[in-house]
C-alpha cells in the first residue's frame, strides 16, 4: 500500500536495494544489516530538481504520514 501510494503521488520509491529489483525475496543487505529478514522503502531524490530537496523530503514524509494515519484508522 505504501509503494503504490507514493507512486501515486509522484514520490519515486522502491521496495528494495537496486540489487534485489525484480526479485520475489527481500534484499540480503538488509538481512546482512539487521540480522534479520526485513522490508524497506527506499526513496530516491534528485539533486537537480526546480524545488528545494528539502520540500522534497518534507512532502514524501507528509505522504508517509497520511499512509500511516489511513492504515491505523
């Protein structure tokens, strides 16, 4: 629901390391990291964008938050 709720708000993100696209199975960098078998998020931004990186980061949060608030309510 998250990922699907970026994109459709035009928030570039994926499921995963840029090694696991396409696989059926978590990233085993995460599991290398955390010692265990996690999911992740990971969002990209663009450095050379018309708008502040920070209005970036603070609209990709606000949509994170609005995922979240639908999800417990």
């Amino acid at each position: 629901m998250l990922l699907f709720t970026f994109d459709l708000k035009g928030v570039a993100c994926s499921g995963g390391s840029a090694c696991t696209a396409g696989a059926t199975t978590g990233s085993h960098v995460l599991r290398g990291i955390f010692k265990a078998d996690t999911s992740a998020t990971k969002c990209s931004f663009f450095i050379f964008t018309l708008i502040p990186i920070t209005e970036e980061v603070d609209y990709a949060v606000d949509v994170l938050v609005e995922v979240y608030q639908n999800v417990l309510v």
